[in-house]
C-alpha cells in the first residue's frame, strides 16, 4: 500500500510534535507506509506545525490543540486505511498519549 505519514514539526520538536511523531510511527508500521518528519524554515508554513499528515491530508484536531488517538483513527478509516486490520493500533496511539501526559 502506497502512501506516506508527514509530521510537520517545530524545532526543537516539543510535546505534541513528539507525540505525533510516536503516532505517525505507529501508523507507518501498521499499514506498510513511508514516514518523515518535516522541519519548516518558517512557523507560518502550511499546514502550521505540528501537523500529522497522512497522504496528503493533515489529521486536524477537534478542539484545535492536540489529536486523540479516536481522532487519528477515525481519520485513518476516512483516508479508506483498513484500521480494523491494524491489530492494537488504537491501544498503542492511546498509549502514546498517555506517556506524554505522565511526563508533563
């Protein structure tokens, strides 16, 4: 399956940007796509990091600041990714979260 997951970043890269590195990660590996991370010169880049972008389309967040792993899954099943055949996949994304939300 072709396709690629882009995570647009700050540098240096900071909460979210580290967390949406871990779920494109996840997602590169469960669906077979390619994975890089992206550093614009400028903050008024588009989309404006930190984006997660899988093919081509950025994963937007609901309340604007930070993408849930229900949203990055939900997100996927739009894309047509077969995330029911992603044994775990949710689990793992909420697992990020959650790490990052213990360190804060």
């Amino acid at each position: 399956m072709p396709g690629t997951v882009v995570v647009i970043s700050k540098t240096p890269a900071g909460g979210r940007c580290t967390l949406y590195m871990g779920y494109a990660g996840e997602i590169a590996g469960s669906f077979g796509l390619a994975y890089r991370v992206e550093y614009p010169a400028d903050e008024a880049a588009d989309p404006p990091p930190p984006a997660l972008v899988v093919n081509g389309t950025v994963l937007e967040p609901a309340d604007g600041l930070i993408l849930a792993a229900d949203e990055v899954i939900a997100g996927l099943r739009r894309l047509g990714l077969p995330v029911d055949a992603a044994a775990g996949l949710e689990e793992r994304l909420d697992a990020a979260i959650e790490r990052l939300l213990g360190e804060g």
